[in-house]
C-alpha cells in the first residue's frame, strides 16, 4: 500500500534526531555570591546561552587556585562538556588547559590572559595544545597605566603642586590581571619622577579587608593624595576608610579602580571617584557567542585572530549614575546576543567586542526602576 506523500514526508521528518544544544561549562572562581563581578559575568553569560540555545554549565569553585584545579579536572575527568571557559589562574589553569586538550574538549581563556612563564611553557594557542583556541582579556597593562595618567590629569586639573604621594590599593598578589594592571602603573612611574610611590598595600579584592587595610596605614600617620586600585570594591571600602580620617575624596584625595560595582559609580556620580574603568564582567558572554559560531563553522580566528584585546570603558559621571540603577536591576535579558552572532546575524560582518554598543543602547533607554526587570 502507497502512503500519501504528505504522511511519508512526515514521517521522515519525525526520524530525525534532533540536534543536541552546544554544551560548553563556564570555569568560575568563587562562589554565588562571593565576588559581585563573577555573578554579573555569570548573569550575562546565562542570557547569552539561551539567546544562543547553548547548554551552559557554571562551575563554582572556592576562590582559590587550589580548588580552582581540583573542580576543573574533575569536571572534565567525570563529564568532560564540548567546550570550556576559563580565566587563567597561577598554578590551576596550565594544567586544565592540558586536560582538556587531551580530551579533546575546545577551551577559550577570557579575561585574564595566559602569560608569562605559562605562556612560554604552553606556547600559542592552536598550537602544542591545538585544543586550546584562544584568549580574549582586556588590555590589561595599557588600562593600569591609562588609570593612573587619568588620575595625574585631575591632580594637574586641581592644581596640586609634585611631588603627588600615592598609594596602590592592589587585589592580590600572583593574581594575573592584578599583576598586568599593575605593570601599567608602573610604566608610568618611570615617566614620573615627581610620583612618590608610598606603599603598595594588597586587600583581596575585599571592601572590609580594604578598609582595614588603608585605615590602619592612615592611623601611622601617613599621608595620601591618589589611590590607585585595581578592584572597584576595595575602592568602596578605602571611602570609608578616607572618611573615618575626615578626608573628602574627591577634594583631598583622589581615587581610580577597575570595575563597575553600583557602590562605587554611585561614587563617580557624587565626584568621589574621579576614574573607573569597567565593562569586562561581559568577556564571557561574547566568549560563548564566538564558541557558538565556532562550532557552527565561522571561525573567530579567522577575522579577529587567536588572541583578542577587548577595551575598558571609563565612565562619565551621567553614565556611571544610569549604569548604577541599570545594573542594581540585575539580568541582561534586553540585549539580544544573537545579533553579535556572524552565524545568527551575516550581516553583522567582522565580529567586534560589543561593549559600547551595548552602553550605546542603555544609555539612550530610560533607566529601569531598581528591583525592575530591564
């Protein structure tokens, strides 16, 4: 008996597997909750994933490098996803990108480079590790010395006579995107000779332990013009501290950092911060976008290459209050990641780091309520 063309059409349609989600597993180093900046590049990592139909899966380790190796050679020991995303961690990540490559799993480094000794022992990637396809991180050292020539341009702006006493408020130490931030400040110190370096005091990262840190440092009596930081928390946390010793920031000191926490664009917004740089909690969004198009055959490194430098923003103080209220909103789910896909999108042409599109768009939006979904 002849079926009717329409039923056998049908049936050859229902025969079809249907095509299984890319699975690629996001590396993070803290905990939920932990570190603001990881859950924000979280939240926008999972927005991309299901604009993407992406099967993401977030591993939370504890904050150290030690358990950073354990929980990522387990992951691709017990159920090894096609994909990785990983920042680079000193002692953990060398040997994650190792198995992973001999598991054949594709691996992406994002916001903080391998470098270094790493860097000479694994060599480029696709290279000895063929796996491994690439690095995408910010500029790391250019931005540490762009904060700091921003803070000497408002000391100048003031009218502040040299030699300018300052302070580095760092995150921590052996920590990559710390120590190549730190590389720029010191760039520009041997340009300065009238700069007096007065100490480099490391916090963790951590607003309380900043605090402590810095107002102790002030109760021995020592004096500070410009705090250069390389973490936005700490630099809430050196406020309260400059407080405490009836120190205005702003007038009396003048302070820079590295990220967007609301805490601290509010403080731009109020002239208390006079330089933050930020928008890298996206790197791992526009990671997995270029992973989707690699897997769906347009191959990043074939118009970006294998190693791409993505640019920090440095906020005005109009846009640090919009993007305060935009990000105490929380979720990203207004941004439509499929339209930086070349895949999803052809007419999109070469890829590019998406970060002043994005401001383009909230900052020309109303503002969301706090607590709204934007």
């Amino acid at each position: 008996m002849r079926l009717p063309r329409l039923l056998v059409l049908a049936l050859s349609i229902a025969a079809v597997p249907p095509v299984a989600a890319l699975e690629v597993a996001l590396l993070v180093p803290d905990p939920p909750g932990a570190n603001p900046f990881w859950d924000r590049t979280v939240a926008a990592a999972r927005a991309a994933a299901a604009d993407l139909d992406v099967d993401l899966r977030v591993v939370h380790s504890k904050g150290n490098s030690y358990s950073i190796r354990k929980d990522g050679l387990a992951l691709l020991d017990k159920d090894p996803p096609q994909a990785l995303l990983t920042g680079y961690w000193y002692g953990a990540t060398d040997d994650i990108l190792e198995a992973a490559d001999a598991r054949g799993v594709r691996s992406l480094v994002f916001n903080s480079p391998v470098a270094g000794e790493a860097r000479r022992r694994l060599g480029d990637p696709r290279g000895r590790l063929r796996h491994w396809l690439g690095q995408i991180s910010p500029d790391e050292t250019r931005a540490g010395a762009q904060l700091l020539d921003r803070l000497l341009a408002g000391a100048e702006a003031r009218g502040w006579a040299p030699p300018l006493r300052l302070l580095l408020l760092g995150g921590k130490t052996r920590n990559n995107a710390n120590d190549l931030r730190e590389a720029g400040l010191d760039r520009v110190l041997k340009r300065h000779p009238e700069l007096r370096l007065q100490r480099r005091l490391y916090a963790g990262w951590s607003e309380p332990l900043a605090f402590d840190a810095l107002n102790s440092w002030l109760d021995e009596g020592n004096a500070v013009q410009i705090i250069w930081s390389s973490g936005d928390t700490m630099l809430v946390g050196a406020l309260r501290a400059l407080a405490q010793h009836d120190l205005e920031a702003g007038r009396d000191v003048l302070l820079g950092g590295f990220g967007w926490d609301p805490a601290a664009l509010d403080a731009v917004a109020e002239g208390h911060i006079e330089a933050l740089a930020g928008g890298h909690f996206l790197e791992a969004a526009w990671a997995l976008v270029l992973l989707h198009d690699y897997f769906a055959g347009a191959d990043f490194a074939e118009t970006l290459g294998r190693e791409v430098l993505t640019e920090y923003h440095f906020v005005t103080a109009d846009e640090a209050r919009r993007l305060a209220t935009r990000l105490r909103a929380g979720g990203f789910d207004d941004i439509d990641f499929t339209r930086l896909s070349a895949v999803h999108n052809p007419a999109l042409g070469r890829p590019h780091w998406p970060l002043g599109e994005i401001l383009e768009r909230w900052l020309a939006e109303p503002a969301p309520a706090d607590g709204a979904s934007p």
